[in-house]
C-alpha cells in the first residue's frame, strides 16, 4: 500500500509540473509572439483551445490527486485544518465557480461577450484566479501538504501569465473602456478591491 501512495504521489507530482511547465512556456512565447495565437483561444481557435485548457486541466487535476495521495493522518495539524482550512477550501473554490458564472460562459472560455467591470469584477479583474489560489492553499492546508501549497504558488504564476496574455487582447478588443477598467481596478487583489467588498457586504446588510 505504501508503495501504491508514493508511486501515486510521485506520478500526480509529475504530471502536474510537467503540464505546469509546458503551459508556461506556451503562454510565454505567447507574449514573446502574439501572432502565435495561444491564449486568449476560443473554441474556433481549434488545436490552441483544446491544448491551452487540456494542459491546464492536467496541472489542476493532478494537484487534486496529489494533494490526496499527500494527505497527512487526520491527527497531524489538530482542529485547524478542519476549522479554518477546510472551509477556507470550500468558500474559495464555490466563489470560483460563481466568478466564472458571473463572467459569462462564452467569456469564460475566451470569447468577446462583452466587457464585464461589475460584481466580483469591481473588486478584482481577475477575481477567480485569486479565489482559485485561495483554494489551492486550502486544500494544501486542509491535507497538510507543503507541497500543495507549493502548487498553490505555481498555479498562481499560471495565472499570472495568462491575466499578461488577456490584458493585451482584452485592449484590442475593448480600448478605452479596458484601460480606465485597469486604472481603476487592481490585476488580482489591493488596498482598494478590499475596500470595495467592505463596502458591498456592508451595503448588503
């Protein structure tokens, strides 16, 4: 059985660096040739769409695997992984979820729906990027894996790469409107999308 978790661990760990390097990669020459058309790829964009979230999904779903072959015995860490990390974990990923609802589904996967700057988007321009790390250090936590949570700073610089790629697009597709959105609203998270989420939940109340 032992033998079984460690090859588990060793292949889910493989898996997810190798596609995690060869997306970075991508999305660098990317930025290096925008004629190359890798991401932004919409569905049209055939053999480009299919790999882009083909490598991406393989980078998330062996981080999942990994975390659970890693997982730590339930006693390692006490009450704190279950208190703060599981929900942590939990919260984070269904805001994810509710980001890209919010989005659109055709914006979501890379079509120009239309210019969304309200909601989560006020807070953030990339909102779900920022709850998807969240709860990859929670799931990290939650199984007590440093490892997980190492993944949790990879799939961050992922992401990093591809807000790079979108921003570049999203000024050819929308000009004025995306510039003063990006004056105004911080890439990820700041001072200022935080001061803008007090203000909605407590306009709420």
């Amino acid at each position: 059985m032992d033998a079984f978790i460690d090859f588990g661990r060793i292949a889910a760990l493989a898996a997810a660096v190798g596609g995690a390097a060869s997306l970075a990669a991508l999305l660098i020459y990317n930025l290096a040739r925008p004629s190359f058309g890798f991401w932004p790829a919409p569905e049209s964009a055939g053999w480009r769409h299919r790999l882009s979230f083909g490598l991406f999904g393989l980078f998330c779903g062996a981080t999942v695997v990994f975390a659970l072959f890693d997982f730590a015995p339930l006693e390692v860490g006490g009450w704190g992984r279950w208190l703060f990390a599981l929900p942590l974990t939990v919260v984070t990923f269904g805001a994810t979820l509710w980001g890209y609802r919010f989005l659109g589904i055709d914006n979501t996967y890379c079509e120009a729906d239309g210019l969304v700057t309200t909601g989560l988007y006020a807070c953030s321009r990339n909102p779900q990027y920022v709850f998807s790390v969240a709860a990859t250090v929670g799931l990290g936590l939650t199984a007590a894996s440093a490892e997980t949570v190492g993944l949790a700073g990879v799939l961050f610089l992922l992401y990093f790469l591809f807000a790079l790629n979108e921003e570049r697009w999203l000024k050819d597709g929308y000009g004025a409107a995306f510039l003063s959105y990006m004056q105004e609203t911080p890439r990820f998270i700041d001072e200022r999308g935080l001061q803008r989420a007090r203000h909605a939940v407590a306009a709420r109340r």
